[in-house]
C-alpha cells in the first residue's frame, strides 16, 4: 500500500505528463491545419468576409445580424463560413490513469467532425435563403488561434462572431474567443452581442 507522501508525488507527476501530452496533440494538429491551409485553394476572391459560428445562440445570433444589416456587402464581397473543432481533450486525460484508448479519441474527433459539417451545412442553407453564396472552413484546433490563422489565410477583410457574453471574472480567467480576435486577428472583427 502506498503511504501518502508517494500518492502525493504520483499526482503531480500525471499531471505534468497529461499537459505534455496535450501539448503534443496541440502541436500536431497545428501543423495539420497548416498543411490544410496550405492545400486548401485560395478563395475565388480576396477581402470576403468571414462568420465564426460554433452553435451558440450568440454565434447563431451573430450570423443572422449579419445577413440581415451586411446583405449588399455580403452579396458583393462573399462569405467564409468558418468553424473550430476543439482539439482540448483535458478532461479525457484528466480521468484516466495511464493512456487514453485510440479508439475513444478517434471517435470523439469524428464526432466533432460530423458536428462542424452539420453547423457548416445549415448555415450555408441560411446564407442561401437570403441569396448569398457561401464557401465554409473548419479547422481543428484552439478556436482563437484557428480563427485568427484562416483570417490571413484567406485575406478577409471582415470577422464577425458573436460574444456570449461572459461575466468580468470567467472572461478573465478563461479568455474570450472574441477578445482574443480582437487583439490578434489581422482585419477589423466586429463582435455581434445579443440584447437581453
């Protein structure tokens, strides 16, 4: 039986290897994003303007602000659809001791796949009904940094999300997407927040 002193060192141990493990995942699927990018042909146009939505009200919100009040630019410039497939599987490998199995991470990644295709789909359907051809994204990844990278990528000229609106203190403790693309997105980013 272990005394607990050992238990103690072993906890801080899993710990350390569950964050180095998800950085490597992190890392990884950076660099898939970026051969995607990279193979994903340049839009028909430059300065479209891209929609992050994710299936919150307030990206679902954003979306329809944006076809009603940006028609004609809409219309005359594009739209780029875009959504993240969060790669954050912490609390997977939080529960677990040891390695999670393959197969569970594999069918939660295709999960999430189905998921943003679905998203994607119904919001081009959307575009559709109000006459504007959309072209839709996803990569996986933190929804900050993929956001902000298919932004240059694809030289938008406009972001609009939505906000959900987070009190002061979980902002500051977890961050914002918005905030987030805000500060670090090359192109003006217009937040859409939902009145009460």
């Amino acid at each position: 039986m272990r005394s607990p002193r050992n238990q103690i060192q072993i906890q801080p141990l899993n710990q350390f290897y569950m964050f180095i493990h998800q950085n490597s995942l992190e890392n990884k699927q950076r660099e898939r994003n970026m051969e995607e990018l990279a193979k994903e042909p340049e839009m028909k146009q430059k300065n479209k303007v891209m929609i992050a939505i994710d299936g919150s009200d307030s990206s679902s919100y954003a979306l329809k602000w944006a076809l009603q009040n940006l028609d004609d630019t809409l219309k005359s410039h594009g739209v780029i659809l875009f959504t993240a497939i969060s790669a954050d599987y912490s609390g997977v490998f939080s529960g677990s001791v040891g390695s999670v199995p393959l197969d569970l991470v594999d069918s939660m990644e295709s999960d999430q796949k189905t998921f943003a295709a679905s998203l994607l789909a119904k919001a081009k359907d959307d575009c559709a009904k109000h006459g504007i051809e959309a072209e839709t994204v996803s990569l996986t990844g933190s929804p900050k940094a993929v956001i902000c990278e298919a932004v240059q990528k694809f030289h938008c000229q406009l972001l609009v999300m939505g906000s959900r609106c987070q009190g002061r203190i979980k902002r500051a403790v977890l961050g914002s997407v918005s905030d987030y693309c805000v500060h670090h997105a090359k192109c003006p980013v217009l937040v859409v927040r939902q009145s009460d």
